[in-house]
C-alpha cells in the first residue's frame, strides 16, 4: 500500500489554532483516511494512494490551496 504525503506550508506561530483540525475534517467528511504527523513548524498529511485525487478536490473545494509536484 502506498501513500501521498501533503505538506502544510508553515510556519504557523504557535497561537494559530486548528490548522490541521481544519484539514483533517474536510478529508473526514470526504471519507478519506488519513495519517498526521506534526513538528515544530509544520503537519504532514498522508494518505493512501487510491485516495489521493479524491483527497486534493476536497481540500480544494473545501477552500484550501493545494500544489502538486507537477505544478
């Protein structure tokens, strides 16, 4: 099984609060599955492969700015 990592752009100062709450019920609402990590200045997002596509419209019409490697 594979799976995508999608990068917040951060960083966020620390007060800024539920930036990957936000992402992660768009993706919960789309019934996408996913895997969070965060650091000190950033979240990842992975999600599996066959889930992707469906992944990046719905945080796209969810308002969110997506980019792709190949933008």
């Amino acid at each position: 099984m594979r799976w995508h990592a999608l990068k917040v752009h951060g960083p966020f100062p620390f007060e800024t609060i539920g930036v990957l709450a936000t992402l992660a019920q768009a993706l919960a609402n789309a019934e996408v599955s996913l895997l969070a990590i965060s650091t000190h200045d950033t979240d990842y997002l992975f999600v599996r492969s066959e889930q992707i596509a469906h992944a990046v419209r719905c945080l796209r019409h969810n308002g969110h700015t997506v980019h792709t490697i190949s933008e």
